[in-house]
C-alpha cells in the first residue's frame, strides 16, 4: 500500500467517525459539511462526487441512529413534559436516595421549604432522624413489591406530606427506582374537580374530597371542617370513592389519584391562546387559491388594502404571517402587498416533482387573476429573486417595473466559493443523493430548533460589521426563531427546495427582461458578493442600480422605506 493510499484511508476513516458522532450530536452538522468538503479538495484526483458515494452508506446509517435517538428522546421529553405538568412536586430517586431527576414544583418547593433538602446530590429532611425514616421509607418501598406505595409526614404543622412508589424498568432490579410526591399547601396545587369527578365517576362533593386528600390534608376532622360537613358524612364518602376507585385505604386513593392523567393540570380545560388583535394593515392570513393542476398557492397580505398592488417574492428566511423583523413596521407600508408563498410554506402544496420558476410565475398570474388584478410591481428580495425576475421576464404585459433587493443572482454569475457557510451545503446538495441531503438537513435543523440563535453565532465570524450588529438585534433574533419553528419539521423539504435555487439554472436570460428594473445591494453584503449583483444588473437593459456603502444582505429591512420611495 502506497504511502498516499494509506492517507487516504486514515482521512476517509476520520470522516466516517465524524458522521456517526453527527448522528448523535447534530451540532456538528456544520463540521461535517466542512469535512466532507475539504475531504473532496484534498482528493480531487477522484472522479467527481465519487468520495461522497462511498460515504452515502454510512450517511444512511448514522441518520437511521439519529433517529432512533431521535425517538428515545422525543419520549424523555413527552415523559419530563407530563411530569412537569403534575399538580405536586415529584423526585425520581435510587434506592440509596440519590436524586436522579424532579420536576419544577419539586425544585420550587425545595428552595422555599426547610423541610426537605438536597446534599451531595441526596434527598434529606429537615434533621437526622427525619432523613433516616425518608430513606428507610425508600429502602422499604425497594424492597417489597413494584408499585408499594407508603407513606410519612414530616412537617406536621404545614401538611407536607410524601407518598413514595416504586417501579422496575424493564423488570431489572438493578434499574428499581422510587417516585417521591411530595403534596403541600406551599405548592398549591391545581386540581379540575370536573376531570377527576369524570374520570373516576365520582360526584362533586366526592371529588372535593378527594382532591384534599391529594393535598396533604389526611385527618378527617379537618376535612369535615373545611367541607362543612359532619365526620360521619367523611366517612361515608371515603368508603364509597374506596369502592368506586377500586382501593382499600388512603394511601392507594391518593396514589391513584396523583398518578392519574386527571391530576395534570390543564387536561380539562386547556388554556385558551392568547391572540394578538392587529390593525387592519397588519397582516393576516388569506387563505389558498386553487390551481389548473389541483394544487393550491397559500398567500399573506400586507401593507395598505387600498394601495397600489405589489407581488412580494419572499426570502427563503420568512415567518408565515410577518414581513418584517419588526411587526410595527407593517404599518408603514403604503402598498398593498401580497405575498404568494412557494410550495410547502403556509398553505401552498408540495410539489414532488421538478417546480421551476416559470411554474411558480404561472402560479402567481393565477393568484392574481382570481384576486381581479391586472398589471402589478414585484418585489423580491434575497432567494425571491430569481421567482420575481422570471415573472417578469415571463409576463411583460402584467408585470409595471421589478424591485431586487440583496437578490441571487444565476449560478453562472455566483462566487460561490467566497460564500464559506452557504457554499458547503450547495456543494453538498449538488453531489449527495437528495434523499440523504435531505435526511442531513433535518438533522441539522433540528439542532437549530433547539437552539435558533445557533444560526447567528455560527455566522458572526463571517459576515461585515454591520451585518453583525444587525443580526445580533432581539427584533431579528425573534424573526429568526419564528421562521424556525414554523419551518421544522414539516418544511424541511421546501426550505431545501429555496435553498438550492441558488445552484439551478433560470433557464431564461436576465438580457431578456422587458420590463424597468431596479437593483439595490450593498457593498459589505456578504451573502451575495457585490460584484455578483453589478454583473447581474449589467445584463438587463432599463435596469437602474443603488449601491450602498453597509448594510450588509440585510438592507431590504433596514432601508425599506427609503428603497420603495421611488419605486
């Protein structure tokens, strides 16, 4: 084996480890992005795309481990979701006492109660003897049975009461672990007697008292008290609610009670959203308009109703309802604006198979026509501009002049390679298979879910200085994240599909635009380089250019007001 094969196998074997760490961190999306890159420089001696076709076996079985860990996970959050959601504090202990989780009210309660405590990582009580009747408690509900549940008092005078079950994942003794509820009125606990009357055909009165027992109150003199009713009467319904829930004393009540989905809170009555009540230039959702093919195109209006209309092709970066990175901006708009939205955003139809621009141009006209519009402006910013150049190269007659804000320009006019971030994935996407780029996308995007300043961060080291104190604004960093969870996971593919439009031919010439275009970029915009844009307006007769000194590939919202003026 030669000396240069030997490197290669090292280099290559690197690689696939990177790609199953991928798998289970997908914060190193990027990283293998880079990898693969810089692998593919290294041997470029290889035909082309051939290293990343020896790779596409390993992608395929790091993104099945992805999502098995995926579904392992999804489960531990739904499992921390419910228990976050119960009406008592709840810690998952080992049997030596060592805390291995607990909810928000638990962790609440320990901070404002001194009577119960964390130490090295342990539950303890208030003192020595209490703690030791606390972990003798657990090391009984250990040793008997699964499922046990017993019960101590350590703080008489405040009701604090702790109701301790054991359960066996999987049957193995080693995992056994004990739950301990802890019930108290500090924790004030929020019962729907509606749900646990229903749940367990109980009656009104029945299901008050249960709830307090579920909140410490266990001497049946004071629940007498507190329900104005006789002792005997307490008695009565406690023997019934036994009968009717299938126990025999209060500890299995209880237990039942606090361990039942009718003791989360807000399964009765799940609260109702807040809704934000906009002005009528604010934008609002209009609903589809049916295709020739049977699709459907979903749009956004903005701006004045009255004004004069304009085609809006968006960013690849935009929330379903908001133009802005600041709603209050919408306001100033004195167009009527209209947003069609490509297929998989809002309420558009993927399409599944090849959807060019002149496909979505022909869309747009429809749209139009259904709204009675005749002749019209278009807008387009960033990734829209290739959707806004076809329409009017497309459609002359309707179209009255094209605005490019920070637009792509053809891949034939693109430097690429001075785009460091961008130019990865577009390398990656024009060699991978589109079923895993597609898979490695949502891997990646799933990490930005988690974390939608992630994107900022990662970018800040290579973008212009005003591009950076821009993208570090609260109003941009709340666009962002709102175009991220709109967008994950069930738009992945048609963020994809805005993506690579800046690697797919026009399959018209920009030479052939008829109609005025104007053409404003700015100079340190470090998403599309400037000389890219100067070329692209070179090209189209009529076509008049602003060029600002910063601003950076963000000046669509910072100049807004001052670009449309003369528009």
């Amino acid at each position: 084996m030669s000396p240069q094969d030997q490197i290669k196998i090292e280099a290559y074997s690197k690689l696939v480890e990177l790609i199953y760490d991928t798998a289970q961190t997908p914060m190193l999306w990027p990283e293998l992005f880079q990898s693969i890159d810089e692998h593919k420089r290294a041997f470029s001696d290889e035909p082309q795309g051939e290293s990343l076709k020896h790779l596409e076996p390993h992608l395929n079985k790091a993104i099945k481990i992805h999502s098995y860990i995926n579904a392992l996970e999804n489960k531990s959050d739904t499992a921390d979701h419910i228990i976050n959601r119960l009406p008592m504090g709840v810690v998952i202990v080992s049997q030596d006492a060592k805390i291995i989780a607990l909810n928000q009210r638990a962790q609440d309660y320990l901070d404002s109660e001194e009577c119960l405590a964390i130490e090295n990582n342990h539950i303890v009580a208030h003192h020595k003897k209490s703690t030791q009747a606390l972990h003798h408690t657990i090391t009984n509900a250990i040793t008997q049975q699964t499922g046990v549940s017993l019960q101590i008092k350590l703080d008489h005078e405040q009701h604090t009461s702790i109701w301790v079950t054991s359960y066996d994942e999987k049957g193995v003794t080693s995992t056994v672990k004990v739950a301990l509820y802890i019930v108290s009125p500090s924790i004030k606990p929020e019962y729907h007697i509606e749900s646990i009357a229903q749940d367990f055909q109980l009656t009104q009165a029945q299901a008050k008292l249960v709830t307090l027992l579920a909140n410490g109150c266990h001497n049946l003199n004071d629940i007498a008290a507190k329900l104005d009713i006789s002792i005997h009467t307490v008695r009565a319904q406690i023997k019934t609610i036994y009968g009717k829930t299938d126990t025999s004393c209060q500890v299995e009540l209880v237990k039942k009670i606090l361990t039942s989905p009718a003791a989360i809170v807000g399964t009765a009555q799940p609260p109702t959203p807040f809704k934000l009540q906009h002005k009528k230039s604010m934008p609002t959702p209009q609903g589809c308009v049916p295709l020739f093919d049977g699709r459907k195109l979903g749009y956004v209006e903005y701006g004045n109703p009255d004004g004069e209309p304009v085609i809006f092709c968006h960013p690849l970066i935009h929330p379903d309802t908001q133009m802005f990175h600041e709603p209050e901006l919408q306001d100033l708009v004195r167009y009527r604006i209209i947003t069609p939205k490509r297929p998989g955003f809002l309420d558009s139809t993927p399409t599944h198979r090849k959807y060019s621009l002149h496909d979505h141009a022909s869309d747009i006209i429809q749209l139009v026509d259904h709204l009675g519009i005749e002749t019209f402006k278009v807008i387009a910013n960033s990734n829209g501009a290739p959707y806004g150049a076809a329409l009017a190269h497309d459609y002359p007659q309707r179209v009255q002049k094209l605005l490019l804000i920070s637009p792509v320009v053809p891949p034939n006019m693109d430097k690429l390679t001075s785009i460091i971030t961008n130019n990865l994935l577009y390398k990656a996407g024009k060699y991978l298979p589109r079923t895993v780029f597609n898979k490695m996308i949502l891997i990646g995007f799933k990490s930005l879910a988690e974390n939608p300043n992630e994107l900022i961060h990662n970018n800040d080291k290579y973008i212009s200085n005003s591009e950076r104190t821009f993208s570090n604004t609260p109003a941009l960093r709340d666009y962002l994240k709102q175009w991220v969870k709109s967008s994950y996971p069930t738009r992945i593919p048609a963020v994809i599909d805005d993506l690579l439009v800046r690697i797919r031919k026009w399959h018209f010439q920009p030479k052939d635009i008829k109609v005025p275009v104007f053409l404003w970029h700015a100079k340190d915009d470090t998403t599309v380089d400037i000389t890219c844009a100067k070329h692209l307006a070179s090209v189209i007769p009529s076509c008049q250019t602003r060029y600002l000194e910063e601003g950076g590939h963000f000046i669509f919202f910072t100049h807004f007001d001052e670009i449309t003026k003369t528009f």
